[in-house]
C-alpha cells in the first residue's frame, strides 16, 4: 500500500459488541469482534490500542476515526461517541458518525435495511445505491435480536469517502425513548414550617 494512503481507526459498540477495525486507504487492515453484553467501556481503549500495535501504528498515524452511532444501545452508543469524540479532539483528526443501518446498507442498487430494536420494534431505513432515501423509522416487528457483527470494512470506506467534508462532531442516533423508566416513588413533599 503506498505510503500516503490515510491510516483510518473505526469502532463501534452500539449493541451486545465492542468492534474495531484498522484501515490504510481501502484495505482492511485488521479488525476485532468481541462479542460481550457488558464492559465496553472497559476494553474499548484496550482493543484500539492493540489493534494499532499488532500494525505498527501508534495514535498519531490516524488520519480519521469513525464510530458507529445507532441506533442501538444507549449506554454503548455513548461510550462509542464520547470516546471518538474525546479522541479526534486530541489528535486534531475528524471523527465521523456511521449509523447502523448505513453500515449495511448495500453501495447499489435498492436496499430496505430493518434491524431489530426490542420490544416488538424495529428500526428500518431505504437506500439506493447506498445514499438514505428517507429518514430512519421505528416499525412495529418483532425480528430475532441480531446476530451479525458490523461490517467494519464498509464502515471504513464510507468514513474514507466522508474524511474531506465538513461535518460536526458526531452524535447519537436515538429513534426511540430509552428503555429505562423514572423511579415510583413520590416526591418529597415539603412542609410548611409556618
């Protein structure tokens, strides 16, 4: 690969995982899937680093990141973010936001992308030729919780096609409420001391 190809980190902990995956230009480097329902916040930093090592690369090789931001967990997708966020802050590099449906999304051709949100929910979104047609949406579907990991090379190339445009930091994706619930009990009632 020749020398002046951009080095590229991705990651993504939107759901029961924590992926990353090392690129030069377009070629996959290497890449880790660890499935795990919780930690993510503890290997997360680890696993990038390792993945930089086992190349030869350290931080400042980087010339982008990406994360993936959902939908999808909203404690992973925080964890994803914040890091990718804290990170291009300090190594002066963009860092760009892939959203779980992009990252399956087919470069042509039609696609109608649906993956399972719980609850008797999905998220689903349209593509064509890779580019979101509409917004994403949650339907009613029950689909069988996702079993397949991200495609971590795709995320890359989309990052790599994104890397010169000027986009703000990225975000979260959140299409519906978050799973847990305000506490039951009343509040405290407050007394007229008079």
């Amino acid at each position: 690969m020749p020398p002046d190809q951009p080095h590229i980190l991705v990651f993504d902990t939107a759901a029961a995982h924590c992926a990353a995956a090392v690129l030069c230009g377009e070629q996959l480097l290497a890449q880790r899937i660890e499935p795990m329902k919780t930690g993510q916040a503890e290997r997360l930093l680890p696993l990038l680093e390792e993945l930089l090592a086992g190349e030869g690369l350290v931080w400042t090789d980087l010339a982008a990141l990406g994360v993936g931001i959902g939908p999808g967990n909203f404690t992973g997708l925080r964890l994803g973010v914040s890091a990718a966020r804290g990170l291009a802050l300090a190594l002066g590099i963009p860092a760009v936001g892939i959203t779980a449906l992009e990252m399956r999304a087919p470069s042509e051709g039609q696609a109608t992308i649906t993956l399972p949100a719980g609850r008797g929910h999905a998220y689903q979104q349209h593509f064509e030729d890779g580019v979101a047609t509409a917004e994403p949406e949650v339907i009613e579907a029950s689909l069988a919780p996702e079993a397949t990991a991200p495609d971590l090379h795709h995320m890359g190339l989309l990052v790599l096609a994104r890397m010169g445009t000027a986009s703000a930091a990225p975000a979260p994706l959140y299409l519906r409420a978050a799973d847990a619930a305000p506490g039951a009990d009343a509040p405290p009632v407050m007394l007229d001391a008079g």
